[in-house]
C-alpha cells in the first residue's frame, strides 16, 4: 500500500505529493500548524485523506500542547481546530474529522479525564480513524466491483486513488477490486489541470500496480466517448449533498455530460463521511478559490500573458441526475438519493447502535 501519511513519534509523515511522480519525499509536520499547511498547500489532498491528516493534526496539537488544566487546554482545542478547518473549504471531510475528534475530546474533558489520558485517546482516535479508512476503501472496492466492465476501458478524472485516502482509494479502489477479481480494464486518466493530479499521481498510482493507463489532455474525453472506446466513468467527491449533486476536482462536470449524452455509465466513489446531509443541493456547497499562480505558471515558467484575469477554482458541482449511482462502504446508492442516502444512514447509525 502506497504510504500517504503515518502517524510516527516525531510528528505526522506526510508524502509529499507535489513532487510526484518523479520524486518521492516526505514532509514531516511536527505540530498542527504544520499540519495545517501541508494540507492547504496541497501536499496531502484527497476528501478522506484530508480528513484523517485533520484529525492527526488535532491529536498532535493536544499531544504537544503544555497546558497543565482542562480549561486551558479546551481553550487550545478550539484554536487548533479552527486553524486546521480554514485550510480547504470544499472538503467535507475535513469538518467531519475535526468534529469527531472535538466531541471525542469533550466527552472526556466532561469527565474531568486527567490530560495525559486525554492525549493518549485522541491519538488512538485518530489512528483508529485511518484505519477505518482503508476499511472503508475496500468495502467499496468490493460494493462496486460489478459495476464496472469485466473488460474495456474506465475514464476517471483527478486522483481518488490511494493518494487521496489513507490507502487503497475510492474510485481507484473500485477499479484495483475489479482488476483483482479478473475484470480486464485499463485506465484513461484524464490529466486534470491545472494541477496535474491525473497525469502527476492517478497514472503513477496505477502503473505502480501494473494496471493499464493512459494519459488524456482534460479536452479529449467527448471524442473518444463518441468513438466508444470508454465504457465506463469513475470518479471521487469532496463533498456530496443531501440531493446527491456531488462536488469534485473542476472539469468532473463536463465529463459527467459527456457521459449521459453518450450513454456512459458514471459512477461517484466516496465514505459515508463524504455525504453532508446538511448541505440540500450543490449550489450550497462553498467552491475553494485556489491561487492564479497555479494557472499562469507551469514548473516555474510563466504560460500566460501579464495582465490576463485568471479563474482557478478547484471544484465543479455534477447534479445528482448526471450520475448513474454512489458507491459507498455501506452500499451503492442510486436515484432518488435523497430518500436513499437517508435510508443508507439509517441504517448505519442502526448497526453501530446494536454494535
């Protein structure tokens, strides 16, 4: 498994993922603003990813923190909580995470636990939280398997592969599950500027597990759709609504159109974690706004000319009825989702209560 983070004594060990594919080093953060920039600038990225490095960097900021009383360091909880949650807006996850591990640590705070005790749980908390993870992962490799082609090709679009999670992958982890049940597919990995992950980390991913996969400009999809050489779309989500519009990396959109105008199936890979029930629809869900910089230069060189406006958002919202179904850890949902992601967490708050 491909080592996206880890928890060590020294601090949390990030791979540094924008310098793949070509070099492979690690950022070691040794406290939650550390934490907190390596998530916002990108050297770990991915929803569930995003959200287990959050939570590692509120055990660490509580690990390290020198306050020798519970209302000191509550006080310190809520300021290294808020530091890791203005890192990326778009992710839910990343909410999600934080959260967890704010009740985790109330609970025990409520019951006067002596602060070493304290520390010692959020950590395990967070472990356990990439652990579950990979879990999850691979419960919905196994759910969505099926769905994909026994052989052909399957377009996916960004990286929600291991890189983007703790291991395994969601989209790619349909696609590793399929491949590991005898399923002949290879991959089109559209390259998905302006920051590459396609082309930088979902090709070096795939290759690194001898699947197939060839590199796509993000304007060649419609084309190779229409000549029926893709039978299949998966990719992941950052924050999916209660409707089921989902939000992921900018150009998704375009190619879920593609995909219905040509009668592809497409497929949206993500936890439960993922799924906001607070958000109705996706016009709701906040777009991050990444910097011009991204778009203007490529490898330290200037691209564009001095004085152009530059857009850079880092995410697109797909409507529910451009996807075809939502595979999760617990099942596949499909349309209307509003009635089946409700009755999808029925049911998992039902088994975790008789658990």
């Amino acid at each position: 498994m491909i080592p996206t983070l880890e928890w060590l004594p020294s601090g949390v060990n990030f791979l540094d993922q924008t310098k793949l594919p070509l070099e492979e080093t690690h950022v070691l953060a040794t406290d939650y603003k550390q934490v907190a920039t390596v998530i916002r600038d990108m050297i770990v990225r991915g929803a569930p990813a995003i959200g287990v490095s959050a939570a590692m960097g509120v055990a660490i900021g509580v690990e390290r923190s020198t306050a020798t009383t519970l209302p000191a360091l509550t006080e310190e909880v809520a300021v290294i909580a808020k530091t890791l949650a203005e890192t990326r807006p778009t992710a839910v996850n990343l909410f999600w995470a934080i959260e967890r591990m704010r009740d985790k640590y109330n609970a025990l705070a409520a019951a006067n636990t002596p602060i070493p005790e304290i520390k010692a749980a959020l950590i395990a908390e967070a472990q356990l939280m990439y652990d579950e993870d990979i879990a999850a992962c691979k419960q919905m490799g196994a759910h969505g398997a099926a769905l994909l082609p026994q052989q052909g090709t399957v377009l996916t679009h960004c990286n929600a592969g291991a890189l983007a999670t703790c291991g395994y992958g969601t989209a790619l982890g349909v696609i590793r599950a399929a491949v590991e049940r005898g399923h002949k597919i290879d991959v089109f990995a559209d390259e998905t500027r302006p920051y590459l992950q396609g082309a930088r980390l979902t090709a070096w991913e795939l290759l690194h597990d001898n699947i197939p996969t060839t590199i796509l400009c993000d304007n060649m999809a419609g084309a190779l759709m229409r000549q029926g050489r893709i039978q299949a779309v998966i990719v992941g989500a950052d924050r999916i609504a209660a409707n089921g519009d989902t939000a992921n990396k900018i150009g998704t959109y375009s190619v879920a159109v593609l995909a219905k105008e040509h009668n592809i199936p497409f497929y949206v890979a993500a936890p439960l974690s993922t799924i906001d029930r607070a958000t109705a629809h996706g016009d709701q869900i906040p777009i991050e706004q990444r910097a011009a910089t991204e778009v203007t230069h490529s490898n330290g060189k200037q691209m564009t000319p001095n004085g152009a406006a530059i857009q850079n958002p880092a995410f697109d919202v797909t409507p529910a009825k451009y996807i075809t179904a939502i595979i999760t850890e617990h099942g596949v949902l499909r349309a209307p989702y509003n009635d089946s992601i409700e009755q999808m967490f029925a049911e998992a708050n039902a088994q975790l209560t008789t658990a």
